[in-house]
C-alpha cells in the first residue's frame, strides 16, 4: 500500500483496524445496542469477504458490566473495575460471535495489554497469532486485559491500543468510531460554530489544542486520545479515520472515500515509517555473521533472513530480541528483531528452513528475522 494523502486513496486500502468506543457500543450505559452492533457487524463482514483483512479493537467490557449489574456510574475502586471487565467481556464476545457467524465469519478473542506490545518477545507472538488469525480469514477481536492489567486500567485507553495494534500488524487504515461527527477545530457542544476537520495532516500542531480533554462518562478516551493514537499509527505509515460511529453505513462509507468523520494523514509511507520506528527501538542483544549470498539478499531484495544465510550466532540473545546482522567481514548489514534465542539459532544456522521443526521439535516461524522487522543500515 502506497501512502495514503487523500480520501480517494482509501477505496485501495486492504488492512484496517477498527475500533469502537464503550458509549457507542453499550447505548450510552443502557446495554449492548444491538442494532447498531449489527450494522457494525454486517459492514465489517462485508469488508472480510470482499477479500480484504480487518481487526476490530472493542471496548465495552466495564460498561457492559456495569449495565449487567445495574450500576449507573463507572466505578473508581480497582477491583470493582476489573469485576466489571470480567462480566462484561461474556456478553460482548457472545455477541460478536453470534452476530459474525450469521455471516459465516468466526471471530477469535485476543486479550492484550499494553505490556504485551512492548516487551519484544510477546510483541513477536501476538504479532504471530494475528497474522495467522488474518490469513484464516478469522476476525480478531481484541480488548485490553481490563481484569489483570492495573495500569491500563488506571490510565490506558483502547483508542492507544488500537493504534499500537495498527503497529502490530501493519494495517493501511485505522478506523477510530466514537459519538462524535469527527474532530472539531473546538468543542461543538460548547460553540456551535464549531467547524469539522475534514483532512489534516497528522504532525499537524494544532490537532491537539483542537482536541480538547473531552472524555465521555463510560469510556476513558476523548478526542486528545484519537489524535495522540492517530499519530502513534502513523509510525507505521497508517492513516487514521475519525468517523461517527452512529452514522449509516459509516464503515462502508469509510471505504468509499466518501466524506464523513476526519482524515489524518501520515508524514512518511509504511515502509519509511515503521523502518524509521524500528530503528528507534533496536538496542542490540546479539549478533549474527551471514554468508555472501544472505548479505546480497538482505540488500539487493529486501527479503527475510533465513537460518541458511547465518554462519555464526555471537550473544545469549532470546527471541524477540534485537540482535545485528554482519557480513563475513564484520561490517554490520542489518538489525532486527529475532525469531529463536541465540541457543535455537545456533541449532538451526546453516539450514533451510524445512528442516527447523526437525531440529528444534517445533518451528515457531520459517524465518530467522522476518523482513517487516528488520532495517538495513
């Protein structure tokens, strides 16, 4: 996917994350709006099995709960959030499920938290477990970890979650629904001569003073949150949409390019953004000596590295972690995030990637490093 600058680059995209808040979702605390819900649903499937790939973040758990027991505000004591999370989470994948499987999709729960997208490891197998949930054809619904995770519960929000997801699996487009036509540049409830944002750069200044602090009463993320997660989605390359979420066919209506909700561009495409990202990260662990032929693979193609490039492991690396790439003269090629501990690779270095399950017992993935996370320097 090339870089997106304007709506009519959006009928291209394929990959989306979309995400839907808890006052949209729960009818404003009164239950899950099932008719609404269903709309969602039924634009959603559509997406899928017109060929294209979609992850959906949903919040709602703690407001779900807190309809299911009859309280009317949301609770500040911890365990009573996260009593709340755990209820409400039946009735909410319960009704995914159901209303997906009425257009023969099958949905699968993925619970993260914050921790899970940054320790490199876990970052590694939740990217694994939904790119093979995308390549089923399966829709991923994913929530934070409201009941185990404290600190995302005190100050995370799913809006966050969404964006860093778009990271995790490198989607064209994030979808942000919320109960608002899109952003303002003030607050329309208080001036209404407000006037909506229709396309803005994402490093653009001024988004953040025109987002306000606005925070709904049953879910943690008002619009500041929307442009601080449009612009973490954007590390990646991503564009982010914010779109009325009550509005007819507002998904479909997204994917046309049509003009509704507000458009925020990314700086750089996703192949310069997320390598850019990367490279901030990466704090080597390790190192790998690549023969000739892996060194003129890395540069001249772009590909992965595979385990039969590799002539020597040098570290006590473990998998997910950053380990740099050298050619035999020692001159660094390539950084990234690895596959298998230094222990595993060096089992498997020098050996095509059909004899890993052998060797190891297991195969994890077929390649040692995989080009999406790997930089070249």
């Amino acid at each position: 996917m090339e870089m997106i600058r304007h709506r009519t680059d959006l009928p291209a995209t394929r990959r989306w994350v979309v995400k839907i808040g808890s006052a949209l979702l729960t009818d404003d605390g009164r239950g899950l709006n099932r008719e609404a819900f269903s709309g969602w649903v039924e634009q959603m499937a559509a997406h899928v099995l017109d060929g294209r790939e979609l992850v959906l973040v949903s919040s709602g758990a703690v407001a779900e709960g807190m309809s299911r027991m009859g309280w009317s505000r949301r609770p500040s004591a911890l365990h009573e959030l996260q009593a709340a999370a755990a209820i409400g989470q039946m009735g909410l994948i319960r009704a995914y499920e159901t209303c997906f499987l009425k257009r023969g999709l099958h949905t699968a729960q993925v619970l993260l938290t914050h921790d899970d997208l940054t320790d490199r490891r876990r970052y590694l197998n939740a990217q694994s477990t939904l790119r093979t949930l995308i390549r089923l054809g399966v829709v991923p619904v994913v929530n934070e970890n409201d009941t185990v995770a404290n600190e995302e519960l005190r100050f995370g929000d799913n809006d966050t979650l969404a964006a860093l997801v778009t990271n995790l699996v490198e989607a064209d487009l994030l979808v942000l629904l919320t109960d608002q036509d899109g952003l303002f540049d003030s607050d329309p409830r208080r001036n209404p001569g407000a006037r909506l944002i229709g396309e803005s750069r994402v490093d653009n200044p001024e988004l953040v003073r025109m987002a306000g602090d606005s925070v709904s009463g049953l879910g943690r993320g008002g619009m500041a949150t929307k442009v601080r997660a449009a612009r973490l989605a954007a590390r990646s390359g991503a564009a982010t949409v914010i779109a009325p979420g009550a509005a007819a066919d507002v998904l479909t209506r997204v994917g046309r390019g049509d003009d509704i909700g507000t458009l925020l561009v990314p700086v750089q495409g996703p192949e310069a953004a997320r390598k850019r990202w990367l490279a901030g990260h990466l704090q080597v662990r390790g190192r790998l000596v690549l023969d000739a032929g892996a060194v003129r693979v890395l540069r001249e193609s772009g590909r992965s590295l595979l385990a039969v490039g590799v002539k020597e492991v040098v570290g006590g690396f473990s998998r997910g972690e950053v380990v740099s790439c050298v050619d035999p003269d020692g001159n660094e090629v390539a950084r990234g995030l690895v596959n298998y501990s230094a222990v595993e690779a060096d089992r498997i270095k020098g050996q095509p990637s059909s004899r890993i399950g052998e060797i190891l017992g297991y195969m994890d993935e077929e390649e040692l490093i995989h080009r999406d996370n790997l930089v070249l320097v």
